[in-house]
DNA sequence: TGTCCACAGGAAATACGGGGGT
DNA sequence: ACCCCCGTATTTCCTGTGGACA
C-alpha cells in the first residue's frame, strides 16, 4: 500500500515539473513540411535571414517579367539555415506563381549523405516519376534520357535545389555536365539549378568547360548572431516547452554561447532541448547552471558519439591506450601502447594491425583530441611518441565502457 | 665526433571490396 | 553472371632523426 502512494506521488510530481510539452519542435526532423513551414513562417517574420531573403528575391525576380533568372549557388557553415530557407523560400515562390499563373515546379534533391552520381540521378527521376529505383543495372545515359523524355512536355519554369552539391560523390563532373549542358538543349522548359555548400570553393574542381558554360549567382548566409538565435529559440520555447520551468536569462544565454562559438542553429535548440531534457530527469526547473552542465554533457557526447562511429581498429587503439595511461602515471609510449593494443587484440579476438598502421591510429586519435601524442627523443633511448589523455576521467571512463561495448563486452574490473 | 636507439613517417606494393560495364 | 577497375585500407620496405652517451 505504501509503495502505491509512492508511485502516485512520483508520477504527479512529474506531471507537475513536466518541462517538455511537445518534443517534436525540438527535432525538425520530427515535423512534417506542413509544420515545419508554419514554423518558418513565424520566424521570418521576425526579420531573421531578411538579408538572404531580399537576396533570392532579387534572384528570382525575373521570373515574373518572363526572363529567366540565371542559376544560384548558396554558400553557408552548416546551421546557417540555408536548406530550411531555400525550401521555404521556394514554397512561397510557388504560390506566388500559381496566383500569377505562372508555371512552375521545384524538386529538391537531398544529398545530406552522400551518394553517387547515379544515385541523385536516379533520385531526380524517382521524384518526376519517370523511373522506378534502380539499384543499378540501368546506364547513366538512359537514366537521363527517362529524365528528359518526362520534362519534355513541360515549358515552365522548373527548379532544382541540389542541396549539399559537393556531397556527390565521384564524377561530380559529368552529373553537372547533364544539369548544365545537355539537360538544357533538350528540353523545353526553363530551367534554373539552385545549389548549396558549406565550401566555397566547390567549384574550383570542376571541368572548366563546364564551369565556363555555368552562369551563376551566389547568395551568402551568414551564422546567425545572438539576436537571431534569441528569436528561434523563443519560438520553439513556446512550442515546445513549459515556460513557468525556465529561468529568466536561459534564453539569453544559450543565444549568446551558440552565436558566439558556432551561429548553428541546430546546436543551439540542441543545448536547449538538453538542458530541459537534465532538468526534467531531476525535477528542477531550466537555470543557467543547468546550461553550462547540458553544454559539458554535449561534449560528452560528442566523444562518445564519434568514437562509436569510428572503426573497430581505432576504438581498440584508444580503449588501450586509456587502459595503460590509467594504470601508469607517465607518459606511454608507442612500443608499450602497440604491445598493450596487441594483448587487447588477442582477448576480443580482433587482428592485429602493425604497428606502421597503428602508428597511423594514434596520430588520427590525437588529431580528433581524445588524446596528445607528440614526438620526443630520448637520446640513445630512442625517438618515440609520448602519448597522454588531457580528457577529464569522467568521459575516459565513458569512452572506455562504451568502447567495451561495441565489442559486447561487459565492463569487468 | 661518431654511434646508436626506437621509433617516425614517406613510398610503393598488395589486399580487399564493391560497384559498373557487358 | 562474369570480369574488370578503381578507391581505400593495410603491409612491406625503407630512410631519416634528435640527442644521450662514450
């Protein structure tokens, strides 16, 4: 009986100190476009990425004076908005154009991994409807040739949003080619290729014929600064959250720490949906405490997060390395480190690489900060790598339970 | 000054694996 | 179904190196 009151207790009290009300405007990619677009809606009108948007403005302006507005590529850091922008800004523009009369369609081709030619080019003819998904067995030249004949009878105007560009894998340069020369001589319709990168100089490694042929506007998006941020968050705060939980100054200062490190968009409602997620599991309201802490938690993660994506090779280098430095207080160095990693080998039943190779793994780990391996000579004694961990225990430990893991080991002491 | 340690790290060879062409 | 080709991972082989020590 007693334990049924407790239960009661916990549950209301949780209800109580519920901070998170909607998890979904958390996490855009829980919304659908419908949602995602309302959202837009509201912070752009807000001012946010005004400047980029006057920019397209001016970009596609043409359009309504019959011309034909050149092609596009976006340059922006990754968070800039520059996807959620484009896509939004195109939704608009088509409804503009269905009022005019104006005809038009845009298809967005979404390399956030990325692929091979022949996948995009497939995925472009999947959304027209002119060819089922291949796995392959069908060459290049017909792929295309299902693409025109589908675009054929179609004279409006039609966009291509080709996001994350450089992320085609392996001859980017003939699936430009298609795009920018061919596509165009064949068919009717005006057509306009909007691009976007986080490297500007994307187009540096192109076929210069192609590149002399591509008549391009660039458009800019800038991080986004405090402000900006301040607005974004603010929304997803009253979409998402509890605001009787959050401490005047929260907002503030996760704006002011994301514009000041990163202007990503995304990281900061990250550290916001963190932060509330912490204070949720302890009951407390959202303080700035609780910031610097989801923020530590953050990094923690971002370990665990890249060493779990990492190969087995380097997650074993790394769990013997953490090993070894744990037990001794001086540095390590390699010929210890490659025996310590060959004895770990052998109990998980992996194969040993040499120690060229593993020579190679500790310099990776020390250029992704889990560890510091600098070269030191010791005289007659040799010229070796000094190999120490700078990461607090705390996350060493982490990393190497998670490590112990992905080799579905228990961790035993 | 020369020697020599215990590797670093470059270059080339080789293994591997998956995708494309036929 | 088959073979070929290419990019990547790893190995093999090798030369180079800073400084303690004699």
């Amino acid at each position: 009986m007693q334990t049924n009151l407790k239960i009661e207790r916990q549950i209301q009290s949780l209800l109580q100190n519920t901070i998170i009300l909607d998890r979904r405007f958390l996490d855009d990619e829980q919304l659908d476009r419908g949602e995602q677009f309302r959202v837009l809606d509201e912070i752009f009108s807000l001012d946010v990425r005004d400047a980029e948007i006057q920019d397209l403005s001016s970009h596609f302006a043409p359009m309504f004076r019959g011309g034909h507005p050149v092609h596009l590529s976006l340059y922006g850091k990754t968070g800039t908005g520059k996807t959620v922008t484009m896509l939004y800004y195109l939704n608009m523009l088509q409804a503009i154009c269905r009022k005019k009369k104006i005809d038009m369609m845009y298809i967005h081709l979404d390399l956030s991994t990325p692929k091979p030619c022949f996948r995009v080019l497939n995925d472009l003819a999947c959304y027209l409807d002119a060819s089922k998904r291949y796995k392959k067995g069908i060459s290049l030249d017909e792929l295309m040739g299902k693409i025109e004949e589908k675009m054929e009878s179609y004279r409006g105007y039609f966009i291509i949003f080709v996001d994350e560009i450089d992320h085609v894998r392996r001859d980017l340069d003939s699936f430009l080619k298609f795009l920018v020369k061919r596509l165009p001589q064949t068919v009717a319709l005006k057509l306009v290729l909007v691009f976007s990168s986080n490297r500007l100089n994307w187009l540096e490694n192109i076929d210069p014929r192609i590149k002399s042929f591509l008549k391009i506007n660039e458009v800019f998006f800038k991080p986004y600064n405090a402000v900006d941020l301040q607005q974004i968050l603010s929304l997803r705060i009253r979409k998402a959250l509890n605001q009787q939980m959050i401490e005047e100054g929260v907002l503030e200062k996760i704006a002011a720490v994301s514009s000041r490190t990163h202007g990503d968009a995304r990281k900061a409602v990250e550290l916001l949906s963190k932060s509330a997620l912490i204070a949720e599991k302890e009951g407390t309201k959202v303080t700035m405490e609780l910031v610097d802490r989801a923020l530590d938690d953050i990094e923690k993660d971002k370990y665990v997060a890249m060493i779990k994506s990492s190969p087995k090779q380097l997650q074993a280098v790394l769990y013997a390395i953490i090993a070894l430095t744990a037990r001794v207080t001086k540095p390590v160095y390699t010929g210890d480190a490659y025996a310590g990693y060959q004895l770990f080998c052998s109990k998980i039943n992996l194969r040993a690489l040499t120690q060229r190779a593993f020579s190679d793994l500790v310099s990776e780990l020390d250029m992704y900060g889990f560890i510091q391996a600098r070269v030191f000579s010791h005289g007659r004694y040799g010229r070796t790598k000094e190999i120490t961990i700078n990461l607090p225990k705390e996350i060493s430990d982490r990393l190497r339970q998670v490590i112990l893991m992905e080799f579905d080991l228990n961790p035993i002491h």
